[in-house]
C-alpha cells in the first residue's frame, strides 16, 4: 500500500528489519503522473496480467510499476512522465486487446495530505 503526505511518502521495506522511513515524492513537482492501471479477469489470470501491464507500461517509458500492496491484487501502480500517459494507456491497452483480454482501467492518482477534521 501507498502511504503518503503531500511531498512524501512512505518507504515500505520488504525485509522486516529495516526501518520504514518517508522519502520525498511529488510527482506534480517533478512533471509525474501517478497511475492506477486496475486489470480485469479471472482471479488466476490475474497474477500474470499484472505482471504484463508491469512488462508493457515500463516498456513504453513508465519510470517505475508496482503492485500497491504486499499481495498481488487486481491492479498496479504506475510512476510515468507526464508526457508519456498516453503512450503507456496506448501500449497497455493495445497488449490486453491482441490478446482478447479485457482493458484495463486508468486512474488519475492525485497524492494530497491526509484528510482532518476542521471545526
């Protein structure tokens, strides 16, 4: 899971050992996009879709994919340029399509501050 504060976000290990720490990321700020790219399908398909939408995302200029928990799920997170969105919707959705899948969704992530309650 994405842990995050406006600026930051938080650095999960996979050893359990070291130390969770924030580090600084705001892709506005650097000319990012954060994406969800959520993958539809049977259940058992779904490890290996998620690892291709990974494969094709990075392929066509994504900076870095990820799955957005411990375990894998039904989608992947997407780090990309701005300028290449619409290169990486193109090649994701045009690999699911050749192969008859079902194209997956894109959602806009915006990382904002955590939600407080104001009186």
């Amino acid at each position: 899971m994405l842990f995050a504060r406006s600026g930051r976000a938080l650095l999960l290990s996979a050893e359990p050992r070291r130390r969770q720490r924030y580090v600084a990321f705001d892709p506005a700020g650097s000319g990012a996009r954060l994406v969800l790219v959520a993958v539809r399908g049977e259940a058992a398909d779904r490890p290996r879709e998620l690892a291709r939408a990974v494969a094709c995302a990075r392929r066509a200029g994504a900076l870095s994919a990820w799955p957005p928990g411990p375990r894998p799920g039904r989608s992947v997170l997407v780090l990309l340029p701005e300028g290449r969105l619409a290169a990486v919707r193109a090649a994701v959705a045009e690999d699911f399509r050749d192969r008859g899948r079902p194209v997956p969704r894109f959602l806009n992530i915006t990382v904002a501050g955590a939600a407080r309650r104001e009186e």
